[in-house]
C-alpha cells in the first residue's frame, strides 16, 4: 500500500510544471463549465442546454484522455491513440461506398494499425514514414485485384487507401513527437502534444464564436460550411495566433515560430473541418458515429487536428533539425 | 457452474470484443429490463446476428432465452453443436420435416413447450439470412406461437449492418460498424387472426429501420 502511495508521489513528481500548469487550469475550467452548464440545465431546461452538457462531458472525456497520453508512461497513451486511429478507421470505412469484395483489403487496413502504431512508438522513422504510404498502398491494390472482381475497382482503390492515410498515417504523427529532441527543452513529446491539440481546439472555439459574433456576413464556403464566415475565420486565426504566443512555454519555439505554427494549426483546423463537412454532405449523413455525445464520432471531433498533426509535425521536425 | 461462467465469459470477452473492436452498438436495450418472458423477433443477415443478440441480453434473461435455430446447420459439425448449445444457449430444431413423419413433435409445439416452461425465446422469423439490407417476409410459425400464448409479449429488434460484418458463406469478420436497435415490446391481441398478428410483428421490426441507415445494411455492389 505505501509502496503505491510512493509510486504514485513519485510520478506526480515526474509531471513537469508547465504540464501540470496546463492541466490544472484545463480541468479547473472544464469543472467550472460542468457546474454552470448543470445549473443552466436545471432552471433552463431545452435542447441548447442538454446539448451543451453532452459537449462538455465529451470534453471531459477528451481531457482525461489527453491527460493519459500526457502524463502516464509512453505505451498507455500510445495504446489510446491506436485505439482511437482504429475507431475512426472503422467509421470512416462503415460510411464509404465499399464492394463486398474489398472486404479483405478493408481487413488488411485494420491490421495495419498496430504497426503503423508500434514503428511510431519505437520512433523508427523510415519505415514509420513508407509504411503506409508506400507498403500500405502498394499491398492494398494488388490485393484489390486479387479478389477478381474489377467492377468499381478503381473506385475502391483511390478510396481505401485515403481512408487509411487520413485516419491512421496521419494521427500516428502525434506519437512520433515523443521522438523529436531539441537543446535545453525538457517538456518533450507531452509539451509538443498538448500544443498542438490545445491550438486545434480553442481554434474550433474561436471561429465559432467569432463567426456567431460578427453575424453572418460572409460566408467562406456557403455549400460546404454555412456557418463559417471570412471575418471568423481571420479572427479566429489571430486568436489562435495569440494562444500560441501565450502557451509557447510549453514548447522550445521562438515567438516568430510559435505565430506560424498557431496560424498553420488554425488554417489546417478550418480545412480538415471543410473537407469532411464536403465527404459527408456527399454521403447524405451528420454525424459519422456517436460514441461522444454531442459531438458526433470520433472523426467529428478529430477532423481538425487530423491534417494539422502531421503538417505540424514536419515542421517542428524541421526547426528541431536547426536547433 | 455454467450459470456463472458464460454471463461471465459475455460480459468480460464477447461484449468488449463486440464493441470495441467490432463496433456493435446496443440500443435501447433496457426494454428488456422489465420484461419477464418475452419472444424476440429480429432480421436475419448473418450469424454475427445470433452472437450479438446474445451479448446484449442483461444477465438475468441470458440462461433463459434461447435463439432457435436449425438443426440441420448447426448440428453438422460437434464443435458447431456444442459451441451453439452450450455458448449461444440456442436450441436446435428441424427445418424440413418429412410430409409423413408422425413421431416428432412439431417445431411449434416444441417452442410452445419452452414457453409454458416460463422460457423466452429468440427468432428470426425470417428463416434463413437471406440478401443483406432485404427483409423478406415473416414465416407464419411465430403469430401462431402469440396467438396461443396470449399475454406474451414480443420484442421487435432490428439489426442494422451484420451482413457486412459476416455475409453469408463467408468465414472472414470484418469490423464495420453495426447495431442491434431495440423497439418497444408489443402483447399482441389475441383475438386477432394469425395474419394480423404475423402483419403486427413484420411492421413492428420494419418500423425501427431507418432510411438513413441502408447503407450500413450492406455493400455498395459487389
């Protein structure tokens, strides 16, 4: 017993400050929100009020994850990432137009998973980067043309590979952070992480309240995203730009670096927002799954960080190689 | 011992595994949590159906509910015998039934059997899986069951997806999402004929499919 009381004092102490920092202040905001939202709910009772304490359990449980991947020792948060690249996987793949006969290639796809997973946790980079891209998809079209059946075949070869790359290629960049080092920086990967998704989040925020502030002037992608407007958008990429100035002690990036990176987040977040808003207006459906209330499937949730993750990425990789 | 074992064995290994990994979603399963002794009656596209069915049964009803299925499938090899009698709980019976054959009971009397025990049962009243996403029309045998056990209820499941899951005469499960959607159970009247009745429980599965979701019922095109 006290040798888990210790254990547990000694990974408390692990926690480097700036993170704990972070947390408390991500949890001391998420409990303030759950007791404003719960007493809105009780004297206001309707749809707006039920929906906005979907969203925030849904943050809840976003935040306890995060802390997870975070805090906890490598393979945890590596097993969640996985975990969730295969949700998403298997969303993606359930709304897809598929054939009967791409059923072994779709297969294939999830047990690609763990390996994309297990290169990114052992940081081996080539074949972190060609796995996918290259094996993955040299592999799932012959296996395509293997099953005999031709019709359509052109069509499920553009479309399963992208689904991989979207959903596992791309997300397995956030666990491939633990392996980037930078001269006088402690935070490592955790730092990295928490930016990144921190920036994609309160960027999502910005541009809706500042889309609903100003009023619905005009809009950017009318067909696509109704809500959007040129004067949120741009606003919204400022305040990003702000909040990653502000939060930069989490990370070895100069004040310069930290502006590119929050804008690169912010315009990566509005576009990987847009591009599954345009797939699944093609497909005729809302939401892609419901496992966080209010927030639809994990895609929903996910679409803005799942381009900025791998972008960001690169280019850290590219100041980490300078410094 | 199996009383303990296979609620124990669903609950730690099945219903994770068909959750988790295969992405099974329950709906509105506490319908079943102020039923008694219920008939279950659901589409049929694959025999993930029968496993899915039995997973999310609440532990109480799990012992007492019996998929029925056919014998002449299921009995052909002993693994798939004891594996269907003993994890699924299904009870075997004969499809095809030689026109002069006196010595058997018949299916129905067998199943009513098992009703007057204070059994529920599960069918699949569509006799056999069939084209995914088509439902095609109820046998008769399950009005005839509610019709002479009168104050049974029944409840309406509609499974959404498991023909792309496992299609029929395939071996390889793919995770896809699916669901089991439970309706509101339903005690027929007994004063009505058997069609009616037959009409009641074809309308009650039909009225939980939803337009929106033909295309998790199945594949593009092949």
């Amino acid at each position: 017993m006290t040798r888990r009381i210790e254990k547990m004092i000694r990974w408390y102490n692990s926690i480097p400050e700036e993170i704990k920092l972070v947390f408390l202040f991500v949890f001391a905001l998420l409990i303030l929100t759950s007791i404003i939202f719960y007493i809105l709910d009780k004297t206001i009772h309707n749809h707006l009020t039920s929906d906005l304490i979907k969203r925030n359990n849904s943050w809840w449980k976003i935040a306890i994850g995060v802390f997870i991947i975070g805090t906890f020792p490598r393979i945890y948060g590596t097993i969640i990432v996985a975990f969730i690249s295969f949700s998403t996987l298997r969303e993606m793949l359930s709304i897809s137009p598929l054939r009967a006969s791409d059923r072994l290639a779709i297969f294939l796809c999830y047990l690609a998973v763990p390996i994309q997973f297990h290169l990114a946790y052992v940081g081996f980079y080539n074949g972190f980067i060609i796995f996918i891209t290259l094996i993955m998809f040299i592999i799932i079209p012959i296996i395509l043309m293997l099953s005999g059946s031709t019709k359509g075949i052109g069509r499920s070869m553009s479309i399963i590979p992208s689904i991989l790359l979207v959903t596992v290629y791309m997300p397995s960049h956030l666990m491939m952070l633990f392996h980037l080092e930078f001269k006088d920086f402690l935070l490592g990967g955790t730092g990295l992480l928490l930016y990144v998704i921190i920036l994609a989040s309160f960027n999502d925020i910005f541009q809706y309240i500042w889309g609903k502030l100003l009023g619905n002037k005009k809009k950017m992608l009318p067909k696509i995203v109704p809500d959007r407007t040129y004067g949120g958008f741009l606003l919204g990429l400022i305040s990003t730009a702000g909040l990653a100035i502000l939060i930069r002690f989490l990370t070895p990036f100069t004040f310069w670096q930290a502006i590119l990176l929050g804008t690169v987040i912010g315009i990566c977040g509005f576009f990987g927002d847009a591009l599954l808003q345009a797939i699944k207006r093609d497909l005729k459906i809302r939401d892609t799954g419901s496992v966080l209330p209010g927030h639809g499937g994990f895609l929903d949730r996910l679409d803005s960080l799942i381009i900025a993750i791998p972008i960001y990425y690169h280019i850290i990789r590219y100041i980490a190689n300078l410094s | 011992m199996k009383r303990i074992l296979i609620p124990l064995f669903y609950a730690t290994l099945v219903r994770p595994w068909l959750k988790y990994i295969i992405g099974v979603r329950f709906e509105n399963v506490k319908t079943l949590r102020e039923a008694k002794q219920f008939i279950i009656i659901a589409n049929h596209n694959s025999h993930f159906d029968t496993v899915s069915m039995m997973a999310s049964l609440p532990p109480k009803h799990f012992l007492n509910t019996h998929p029925v299925a056919a014998g002449d499938y299921f009995s052909k090899t002993k693994v798939l015998d004891w594996v269907s009698k003993n994890i699924l709980n299904t009870i075997h019976i004969n499809r095809k039934r030689e026109p002069g054959q006196t010595g058997q009971p018949s299916t129905i009397d067998v199943l009513n059997g098992l009703l007057k025990q204070g059994k529920s049962l599960v069918l699949f009243p569509e006799g056999s899986r069939g084209e995914p996403g088509v439902m095609s029309d109820f046998k008769s045998g399950i009005a005839v069951l509610l019709k002479r056990n009168p104050g049974l209820p029944f409840i309406p499941v509609y499974l959404v997806g498991f023909g792309r899951v496992l299609p029929k005469d395939k071996t390889l499960i793919v995770p896809l999402n699916c669901k089991v959607r439970y309706g509101e159970s339903i005690i027929p009247d007994p004063t009505k004929s058997v069609e009616e009745i037959l009409e009641l429980t074809q309308d009650a599965v039909l009225s939980l499919r939803k337009r929106d979701e033909r295309r998790y019922d199945k594949f593009a095109f092949n």
